[in-house]
C-alpha cells in the first residue's frame, strides 16, 4: 500500500475471505477497461477552506474515507486500486510527495448507524481530517433499514463533521442489477440526497450515475462490477476516482479571505496606508 494511504484493520472473518475473494475476482472479472461517464460531478461544489490553508502552510491534505464495501475496496485487485488509494495516488501525482495523507475506514458490511459511530469517535481525536468522503446507505436498504432513520443518520454525521471543521463529501448508494423493489431501493436514495441537500453539501450520486450507464453503456457497466455483480471492478473503482479527485483538487483553491479593511470614524484622519494616492503620482 503507497505510504500515503493507511487503511484501518478489517474484522477477523473479513480478513479470512481475502484470499478466497481475490482469487475469485482474478478469475471472473471482465477484461477491458470501462469507460467512466464523465456527465455525473459531485454537486454542489466542494469546497475546503481549512485544506487549503493547511496546504498554503506546508501541511498534507488529512482525507478520511468512511464506508462500508465501497470504500473498503472488495471486489478490487489489491488494496492499490480502491478508489481512496487511487484518489491519494493522483492528489500524489498532481501535487508531489507528502502532500497527501488518505485514511481508509471503510468497513464491510457496515450500515449507516455504526458508520455514524466511528465517524463521531474519529472526529473527537484530533488531528481531524480536512476532508471526509462518505460512502454511505446501500445496507441501510438491504438490511431492512427505514428512509426517515437514514435521512436522520446522514444529517447527523453531516453536522459533526461541520462542526468539526471539516469539509465533506458523499457518495450515495450504488445501482445494480439484483434490486429487487426499485421503488423502495430509490426511497433511501432520496434520503441521502434530501439529507445532503438541506446541508449543502457536495453529493455524488453514484445511484444516478450508474442507472444510466446501465441503459446507455451495458457492456462499460458490467465491466465496472465485479464477478459478484454487486460490488466494483478495479475499472468501477477507478471511475469513482476519475469523479471525485477534480472536485478535490478545486476544492482547494480558495482564496484566503482579506482581512476587513479598518474604518474611519468621521473626522478621524485617514490611516497612513490608506492615504488618496494624489493624481500624476
């Protein structure tokens, strides 16, 4: 794993189907790189005040993605080609060495109620990320989870991270071709985005995303899975990559806010580097 990533250590029973799931996916996945829509950015706009100015003082950009499958990368290759190593790797490229320091906390499995857990723990231990990437509601649905409970979930783990200081980023909830009750899966979609909307923060919609391009591209999407038609591919993975490292990239160049400028109380005299520039000088 580049030195720039570290990734949180998987439950014990995950750690024993490594082996057995990686061969699988040596074996299965589709060859040929898919084409990644490039119609579907986070929005609104990310932007990240306090990234920026650790970067304009010398300081990595502290990442922290959270999830569950997604973020911790089963159906990939090797822990390199998950999207938070592939995004470390291109902010790396992009910026050079020690610029970049990705904390990958995706956990298997995990829904929204314990994800929200250990996102509250890692915000109470500074350093606190500048950024947090959320994969987050795809086992809310499958676990028999409630809409309301997961707009409720995603609002408070948004207001920690704000009160944080920390800026953030969600992914919604992932298409696939087994769902079962299209309208309930797009209920908890709508959650997400009704959460994320009201807060004003930058949102992926990944669901949409990969809805269209199962219609328009059949072939570029099934290659974006993994043998198990649920999970991603080295090449879906890559595309969540492709998506969100332009966002962060812009979400850095914010100009430092000036200072305002003092006043002058009537009748004061002006202050020295304030003084009219007298026409001709």
């Amino acid at each position: 794993m580049p030195p720039y990533v570290s990734s949180l250590p998987m439950p014990l029973p995950a750690l024993r189907l490594v082996p057995l799931v990686c061969a699988a996916l040596m074996l299965a996945a589709p060859h040929g790189a898919a084409a990644c829509p490039d119609d579907e950015r986070p929005s609104p706009s990310l932007v990240m005040e306090q990234g920026a100015r650790a970067l304009r003082g010398g300081e990595p950009l502290r990442i922290l993605a959270i999830g569950s499958s997604t973020t911790a990368g089963v159906g990939a290759s090797s822990a390199q080609t998950n999207f938070p190593s592939l995004i470390a790797r291109r902010l790396t490229e992009e910026w050079g060495e020690g610029k970049v320091e990705v904390t990958n906390a995706g956990v298997s499995g995990e829904s929204a109620p314990s994800t929200v857990g250990r996102l509250e723990a890692f915000l109470s231990h500074p350093p606190v990320p500048h950024l947090v990437i959320w994969q987050v509601g795809t086992n809310d649905v499958i676990f028999g989870g409630d809409p309301a409970r997961l707009a409720q979930l995603v609002a408070r783990g948004l207001d920690a991270i704000a009160a944080s200081g920390s800026a953030a980023l969600v992914i919604d909830q992932q298409f696939f071709p087994a769902i079962s009750d299209l309208a309930r899966y797009e209920a908890f979609v709508a959650a997400v985005d009704s959460a994320t909307s009201a807060r004003g923060v930058p949102l992926l919609r990944r669901y949409r995303m990969m809805k269209q391009w199962a219609a328009q591209d059949p072939t570029g999407f099934r290659a974006a899975l993994s043998w198990d038609r649920f999970h991603l591919s080295d090449a879906g993975y890559a595309c969540l990559a492709d998506l969100i490292t332009p966002a962060i990239l812009a979400g850095v160049l914010v100009k430092e806010k000036p200072a305002p400028a003092p006043t002058a109380k009537p009748g004061s005299a002006r202050p020295k580097d304030q003084e009219a520039i007298p026409a001709g000088r």
